[in-house]
C-alpha cells in the first residue's frame, strides 16, 4: 500500500472519530439547555388580562448553538390558558452565556370569558397574598448543525401580586 493511500485512510478515520466526538457532544449540549420563565401581569383590561412572559435561555456547555424562537405555552389547572405567537427566527445561544440581546418578554393575552375563573382566582390571590400557580411550557427547535431537536420544558410559576413599598 502506498504512502498516499496510508495517509488518505488515517485522514477518513481521524475525520471520522472527529465527528463522531463532535456529534456527541453537540447531543449532550441540548439536553443541558436552561429555561428560567417569570410571569406577571402586564394589565388588566375590559378584554381580559395580559400577562407578559419573561423566558431566560441560558447554555451552561462549551458548545455555541442556535434555537427557534421560543413558544410559549400557559396553564392553568391543567387547561391551555394562552400561547405566545410563533416567530420563524433563529436565535444564538454562545457558549456558556444567554442570548444577546436577551428574548423579549411574550405578551399573552387571555380573553376575559375565557379567563373568568383565572380572573376571579388572581383577584382573591392578591387580596390572600397566596398567589396562583401556572405552568408555563417553553418549546423550540435547537439547531446543532448537523443535528436538530426538538426541546420542550415545563416549570410551575407562581404568579403573586407585586408589593410596593
């Protein structure tokens, strides 16, 4: 065997150990992938109420990549309250840090008939102090390069009125 073919073969099997090392570590970024959401109300109005949706995307790993926009799900006893609307666009997480600039807040509106029993249960809350519990439900697509995911995280949020001083 020629040295030409020694050398062509160790390059395919180095470049082939390569991505394969690559690949794993790219599967294992997405599964270490951090959401931290905060809900509050934005306002009140004769419509319903608007709750503004804060969702922090933070990549604790070495490996930069990019996700779709964020979806944004609400729930409220177990029943779709509000969704936030889809974006086709594409986001930069870098290594170790948070998108930049940092997501905007979603703006859900939830209609005041469909949101009469959260109406009334936020209101009672405010004047308990209790708070009422939300799940919110982030989805997006996480672009690894030669690998996409779908990802999907769930986080209960208490949503309590804010004390001024």
């Amino acid at each position: 065997m020629g040295l030409f073919k020694k050398i062509l073969i160790g390059t395919g099997i180095a470049g082939a150990i390569t991505g394969i090392v690559y690949a794993r570590r790219l599967k294992t970024a997405s599964v270490k992938l951090v959401v931290i959401p905060r809900v509050r109300v934005h306002k009140i109005t004769a419509q319903g109420i608007v709750l503004a949706v804060e969702t922090k995307i933070k990549n604790p790993t070495r490996t930069p990549f990019s996700i779709k926009y964020p979806f944004v799900r609400l729930r409220y006893k177990g029943s779709d309250i509000g969704t936030s609307q889809p974006k086709d666009k594409d986001v930069l997480i870098p290594a170790y840090g948070e998108p930049d600039p940092p997501l905007q807040p979603f703006m859900i509106e939830i209609p005041l008939l469909g949101a009469f029993s959260l109406a009334w249960d936020l209101l009672q809350s405010f004047q308990t102090g209790t708070g009422i519990e939300l799940e919110v439900i982030t989805s997006t697509t996480v672009d690894l390069g030669l690998i996409k995911k779908n990802y999907e995280d769930t986080q209960k949020f208490t949503l309590k009125k804010v004390q001024t001083a």
